[in-house]
C-alpha cells in the first residue's frame, strides 16, 4: 500500500477550520508531496460542523482514504464527533483548556494543549488554531522554518506584528510539542517536487482560460461559484469578460450570444440552475452554437443538500432540452483532468458545431489535489472548427449557413462578415436560415435537417477515444464507475488486490459518447461485475443497460452526501462475492 | 480589399430586403416597423454585416428573417440576454433586439429590467400589440382591465404593466415609444435609439389586426400625441419623463421620453474590451501571465 497520512481538523464554520488546513496544504506541497483535500461542510456561515479531510503521501493522493493519523476538533463537537474513529497509532490534539477527550481506542495519543499557558487568548482567537499547527508540524517529523515561511506570506498583509505574533505562538506550539508529545512513527518525507495545489473549480475555471474562453458568465450557485470567483479575480489579465447574470437562463443564453458573435463562451452551474438552462441547451443544438455548460453536481432534487455530493444529474443531461440533437458529455475524473477537459470538449463542441456538457461534482469541485504544473498545459490544442470570420468566396448568395453536408457539418460565419449574413434561429429551418416551422413546413425539408444535425453524432463518437479498462484483464471483480469516483474505486482496487481479491477498474469518462461496444467488448470478458456509483437509482448502470443491455453482478451505491471512502467499496465487494447482496449502500461513519 | 468595398458602397433599402416576405396578417402594425427599421439603417448607412437583429419567439419575433442583416431568432423572451452576449463579444457590431409585449414584458420581464440596469448598447424594439398574437390571442402584460380574450373570457382582472415607467425605474438610457401608424417619426425615433450609446428602449404600439379588437388604429389615432409637439418638454427631465409616462386614455404620449448621455455603455465601463472586440482578442494567454497563475497555487 502507498504510504500516507491524514490530518482531520473539526469544527463550527467560523472558527477558522479553512486556515490551518491552507497552511497544511503548503507545507505538504512544498516539501514534495502530493495532497487530496476534502472539506465536508454545511450551508451556513456561522456554526454547524465543518470537517476538514487532508491526505498526503509521496505518490498520487486521489481521495480522502480510510484512517486518520491526526485530529486537530477545534471544539466538543468535533472531538465527540471523529475521536472515537481514531486508530493505533493516531494522535489527537485538543485545547485542553475548553475541550474534554472522550474514550478514545488503544494507541491513540491524546495530546492535550494548555492553549492560555502557552499564547495570549485574549489577543488570538484563533490561537489554539496556530498552537495545533505547530504542535502537529513537530510531531510530523518538519522543521520549523517551513511552517515560518507560510505564516510570513498568510498574515504579511496584516504587518509585521501580526506576522511575529502568529510566529510566535505557532513556535510555542511547536516546542511544546518537541517536549512533551510522541513523534509520529512515521515522519513525512521530503521530495524534489512541486506541487500546485487547485480544486476542481479554479482547475475547470483555468482550463477555460486555456481553452480560449474570452466569455464566461454565471449566477452564483453552490458547488459551482468557485468557477465564477478563479474567472472574475482573473478576468482582466485574462482578457475575458465575465458577467453575473440574473439568472441561469440569461447565464445560458448570454453565453450563446457570445459564442454566436465569434468567441469561446462558457458558463457553470449546479443541478438546479442547469435544469432552468435546459431551454438554452436545445437552442445551441438547434442554431448550431457551439457553447460549454460546467454541471458541478450537488445532492437532489430541488434545493437538495447544496453543499454534499452525487452523482444524480446523469439523466437530466442526458434529457436535457426536448427533442433529439447532438451534445457531448464529459465527467472528469479528477482535479487535474477538470483543467484537461475543458480544452477537449471545446475542440468537440466547436468542431460539431454542439453544446458540451461537463458533469463535475461538489467532491472534484470543492476537494482539492496536488497537480503537477506540467499538467496544467496553457497552450493546448484549440480547433475552432469551420468557422468563418473573414470574407471569401463562398459569400454573396452562395453562403447557406446551414448547408447539407455529409458530416452534418456547416460553415459559421460570425455577424460582422461582408456577404454572410443569415439568420440563426430556433425553428426548424432550411439551409438558408429560411423558418420552416409555420407555413413553409416542409416534411422532407424537417427531415433533412434533423439528419443533417444527427449526422455530427457519428463524427463525435470518432473524435473522442473508447474507454479503456485499468489493472489485470483476467481480475476475479471489475469495478465500473463513472467521473470523481476514479481515485477511490482504484484505491478500493489496490486494496482488494492485496487482501487476494483481484480487481480492475473501468472509469468512464465520455458519458456521450458512450462507445457502448467498446464497453461490451471489455466486459464480456469480466468475471463479476460492479457498477459504482453516488447515487440512489444507480444513473449510469440504466443508462448502460439501455444503451448496451448490459446488466452488471451487482450495484454499490452512496447517496448520503458523502463521498465513498476505499474501505465501503472493499467491504461491499466482499459482501456481494459472499453472496449476500447484489446492491450495497455503505453508511458513512464520519457524521457531520 | 472586399471588407474595404464592402465598407463603403452606398447602403440601399435593398441591401435590408429580407429572403423571404413577412407572413405577417395584412394589415398588422409590425409592417410599419420594419420599414421605419430599414429605412433607419439606409439614412444611418449602416451595412447589413454589421448590424444583427434579434429576437425572441412571437409573430413580431419573426422580424430577424425577414430583414436581410445577420439575424437570430432565440427563445421566448430571452432576446436581450442573448443580445448581451453578441454585443460583449463584438461591440463593433449594431445590435437591434426585436419581439412583442408578451416577449419583452412576460416570459422575459427579468431579462428586461436587467439589461436595462446594465445599460448594454443596443436598441430593443418592442411592437406592443397589448395581447398574444401567435398563440391566437390571449391576454398579455399589457392587456388593458376589462380586456376579454381566450384566456380572460370574462375579461382580464390584473393590472397591465407600464413598459414606459417600468423602463425609466430601471435605468434606462433612452426611452421612447412609437406608434407604427406614424413612419415618419417612428424611423427618427429608431435612428435615434440606434445612434444612443446604451440602453435604447422603443416601445411601439403596433396594432394587431386579428385579436386586438380594443387597440386598434382608430383607438390610437386621436389619442397619440407627439412629445416633440411641446416644446415646453424635455427629455432631459427623469421626473418629467416619469410624469408622462403615466398618461394613459385620452391623452397618449408618443416620442423620446427620455435620454441620458452620461452613462458609459456596458461595454464601455469594463476595461477588457478597452483593445477592441474579444473576437479578434488572441485567444492564448501569454506564458508569464499562466505561469503566474500556476504560481499562485504553489
């Protein structure tokens, strides 16, 4: 098993969980190592329970893993709440001033921290924050020095004298530490890499900005607003224009105009604003204007648990808008693929003249990863497609925006060029522009250009690579999952691997197109087959079995708001192999 | 060479003459105003690749096919955000927005209100016929109490809305209205809302023929009265405008109600459009200013 270590830090939103889980997640880059963040959170400001997961290690972190090395509970709560989970081994560290350890499990060092004896309360409020950052670096086996230089960037807006106060107390920590607690068995190494770490959203926002996005706009929605924040802060080095808009069908259609007027155009948002944008979705299918919708899904229906996960938007892209059109669907698999999809999908949608669809989620769009800069590629491949911005010889008369061709594909020309003006609309029309929705209908003209439209669905499923399957080909359980979900299922994998149970992974990444026989072909060959996925009615295994009658061994479903952890997976695997259940839906211990 | 050419020929009403002939009623208002408008755009010599109509979804909503400029035909009410759009990405263009009372002021009433606020350059045309033409007529937000239609038969019990007012509340630059029984001021009107840097808000009376039985020609004829008729008015006055917009009956107002020249344009208030329009923007972002943003990260 890869080696890593995990810090925890609990408590009520306000009381400053987000700070030393920054500093954490510097130091840990820096020194080389990789990280996976994951903040599970309530809708509110002040209050409730927030619970800070980070993970790190030398190799690839990709989800927040089944043990607890460190937890920093900031209050009772968080203490009643994650001790009694703590491990051989772990350690907790606590204000002892205010917070009473409970029973906590053989080999759990308790670390209590006599905050008022140690730092000037009434001047930090946070100081039991900065006093268990030291402390923890210490027993972590890293040098001061790291944790100064953070401090030195975090506060040097504030002066000199907040800086040297923070330093201070996060030093008192430190050694207080270094003389009274146990080194952690384990002290972090150090590596000559460097980190950037990103969550999904500014990954998705930057990959935009990669892509050539010079238009994006957006009405601030739960876990999509991260997007619309890296855009705003960003857009004037940029070059890109971004607006807030009233609402998500001005979002949607704003974004058309602009992809119509010659520029990449994109928007996010979350199930709920994606379900007023549907309308949107159909006119750029039916204008044939290219334009990028993020869906970062949340937990549903309606107003739902706006800041928990799922996977439960499948079907809604799948149906969004009526009638039948081309569209492209993508879910990244992790955060670094959030900024890697967004170039592709804009090659698709461009190229097929389409709307392209990315399914996130508030896991990817709100965890954060360790990425390698090289990863994070600012020139990548851009295709525009047949776009026509200039004047030619086609133009005058000629010009037929909508002109049959064999791959369904038709010349743009952009408003502003001598001697293509036409009309983009919304009815059905012929490849003039012309309506032939009222009196002209047209039964041959209708359905010439429905095929036209669907034609571009053979020239997507070319354009975008099968999916492939990961691990032993002969593996006694292949474990089928879609989008966020990757990291865990191959940590679930490697698990299973060790314990005797061979398994391998098929992680899907184009949801349409879907390359079904591609599928079928890697499955036929599969021993037991489970669908994996965070949702109630299990989303992608019906839309597999509608569109290849595939029917899997089993089912292990999550939709508690919660991410899966590696070991739900490990265990439901071993269940269904003993024959106890083809659905299991594991119970999420940590409990917000 | 051909853009030059292009630029520069002699702008004809032929050049606005649309592929095909309007399908609207004989006799409907909407005719009027698409005259006034390509009649506008020949005085202004505005070449047709350079303006784009757009509208949403109504038998006025037609209007982009059947004018020959580069036209969108959107969805019901959301003309002005796609308006937005075209206009941010390309601010060299003309940007008219066309559609009905049922359009603008109904299924499209937020994006109204907001693109108003935001004072984004183009002239949005309403042909306000005060009922649902297309769906055979219904009531519309503009329907006068008492009105009977299909869908009030027993007559409309809610108060219509006031586009002139609602208009200058929000923020309109420019507010007019138009009678399309009058051409001659209804294309200097246009002209001038087109000229207008931000927001121009035409309302039109453009009487339908088929299901409008109360606002009629004849209703109107005696009743509107042309603001520029008195010189005492002036359009410069937000109060002034206010007051008059609330004449209704016997006494309508027709003309510029009012116009503010002080407010930057949407597109001119944000500095990233200040090296000219994103479309001819370089699309890579320069290599120091990606790295710096990998760096912010690390």
């Amino acid at each position: 098993m890869k080696k890593t270590f995990t810090i925890g830090i609990g408590g009520a939103a306000g009381q400053g969980v987000a700070t030393p889980g920054d500093i954490f997640a510097k130091i840990f880059s820096r020194r080389g190592l990789h990280l996976n963040a994951y903040n599970a959170y309530q809708s509110i400001i002040r209050g409730g329970h927030t619970f800070l997961t980070i993970r790190t290690g030398p190799e690839k972190v990709t989800n927040m893993g089944d043990r607890l090395d460190l937890l920093i509970p900031l209050n009772q709560d968080a203490m009643n709440r994650h001790l009694g989970l703590l491990t051989d081994g772990s350690a907790c560290i606590y204000n002892a001033d205010t917070i009473k350890p409970g029973a906590a499990a053989e080999g759990v060092a308790l670390c209590p921290l006599p905050v008022a004896k140690l730092a000037d309360i009434t001047r930090n409020k946070v100081a039991q924050n900065t006093l268990a950052v030291g402390a923890g670096l210490s027993m972590m086996g890293i040098g001061f020095p790291a944790l100064e230089q953070v401090l030195n960037e975090q506060f040097k807006k504030k002066g000199d004298a907040v800086v040297s106060e923070n330093v201070g107390i996060a030093r008192a920590g430190f050694d207080y530490a270094n003389a009274n607690f146990k080194p952690f068995a384990w002290p972090l190494p150090m590596t000559e890499n460097r980190y950037a770490v990103l969550s999904g959203n500014i990954a998705m926002a930057m990959g935009g900005a990669a892509a050539g996005v010079k238009f994006y706009c957006a009405y601030p929605m739960s876990p999509s607003t991260g997007v619309l924040h890296w855009m705003a802060g960003h857009a004037r080095k940029a070059g890109i224009m971004v607006r807030q808009v009233e609402d998500e069908i001005g979002v949607v259609n704003m974004a058309i105009g602009a992809a119509h007027a010659g520029v990449r155009s994109m928007c996010a948002t979350s199930g709920g604003g994606f379900a007023l944008m549907s309308e949107g979705l159909g006119l750029s299918a039916m204008m044939e204007t290219p334009v990028v919708v993020i869906d970062c899904q949340r937990a549903g229906p309606s107003t739902g648990v706006p800041t928990k996960t799922e996977q439960g938007d499948l079907w809604q892209m799948l149906g969004a808008a009526f009638g039948d059109y081309p569209r492209a669907i993508a879910a990244p698999l992790d955060i670094g693929d959030c900024f890697k999809i967004i170039p592709e999908i804009f090659n698709i949608a461009d190229k097929f003249q389409c709307p392209g669809i990315v399914l996130c989620d508030l896991l990817l769009s709100e965890g954060r990863l360790s990425v390698d800069p090289k990863d994070l590629d600012f020139a990548p491949v851009v295709e525009r497609g047949d776009l026509i911005t200039a004047p030619g010889s086609n133009g005058d008369g000629a010009y037929k925006r909508y002109k049959i061709t064999e791959s369904g594909i038709s010349p743009r020309a952009v408003p502003g060029v001598p001697g293509y003006t036409h009309t983009a609309a919304s009815d059905e029309h012929d490849e003039d522009g012309v309506l032939i929705s009222d009196e002209f209908t047209n039964p041959t003209k209708r359905r010439a250009m429905m095929e036209k439209r669907m034609r571009k669905v053979d020239g997507i499923a070319a354009a975008v690579p099968a999916p492939a399957l990961s691990g032993p080909r002969d593996a006694q359980v292949t474990l089928i999952g879609w989008g966020s979900t990757k990291g865990v299922i191959e940590e679930a994998c490697e698990i299973l691997t060790e314990q005797g149970i061979p398994a391998n992974q098929l992680q899907i990444r184009w949801l349409v197109p879907l390359h079904g026989d591609a599928i079928l072909k890697i499955l036929k060959d599969a021993r037991h087959t489970i669908i994996v996925e965070n949702n109630y009615s299990g989303q992608f295994a019906r839309y597999l079995r509608s569109e290849t009658s595939f029917v899997p061994s089993g089912y292990i479903r999550k939709y508690d708001g919660e991410p899966f952890m590696p070991h739900h997976i490990v265990e439901a695997v071993k269940e269904q192999l003993a024959g106890k259940s083809r659905l299991s839906i594991p119970a999420h211990e940590i409990l917000v | 060479m051909a853009t030059v050419l292009a630029d520069t020929k002699h702008v004809a009403m032929t050049d606005f003459k649309g592929k095909v002939d309007p399908d609207w009623c004989p006799g409907c208002g909407d005719f009027g105003v698409l005259a006034a408008v390509q009649k506008a755009l020949v005085d202004l010599q505005i070449p047709n690749h350079n303006v784009v109509t757009i509208s949403g979804i109504g038998c006025s909503s037609n209007f982009p096919g059947f004018i020959n400029t580069y036209g969108m035909h959107t969805l019901h009410g959301r003309a002005l955000a796609v308006a937005t759009g075209v206009k941010l990405a390309n601010h060299d263009l003309t940007v008219l927005v066309t559609g009905g009372d049922g359009d603008g002021f109904g299924i499209g009433g937020n994006h109204f209100v907001h693109s108003m606020r935001r004072n984004v350059d183009l002239l949005y045309i309403v042909m306000d016929n005060q009922i649902y033409g297309l769906t055979t007529g219904q009531t519309s937000p503009t329907s006068r109490i008492g009105m009977k239609t299909k869908s009030m038969p027993f007559g409309n019990i809610e108060a219509p809305v006031n586009p002139i007012s609602l208009a200058l509340a929000a923020g309109a630059t420019f507010v007019a209205r138009g009678f399309s029984g009058e051409q001659k001021h209804l294309t200097e009107l246009i002209k001038q809302g087109i000229r207008h840097k931000g927001f121009s808000f035409l309302d039109v009376f453009s009487p339908c023929v088929t299901y409008n039985h109360d606002n009629t020609y004849q209703w109107f004829r005696p009743r509107v009265k042309k603001l520029e008729d008195d010189p005492s008015y002036s359009p410069s006055d937000w109060m002034a405008a206010m007051g008059k917009s609330l004449l209704w009956d016997d006494e309508i107002p027709i003309g510029k109600f009012f116009e503010r020249s002080d407010v930057p344009a949407l597109h001119e208030a944000e500095p990233v459009l200040n090296a000219g329009p994103l479309l001819h923007a370089t699309s890579r972002i320069p290599a120091e200013v990606a790295r710096s943003f990998v760096e912010e990260l690390m």
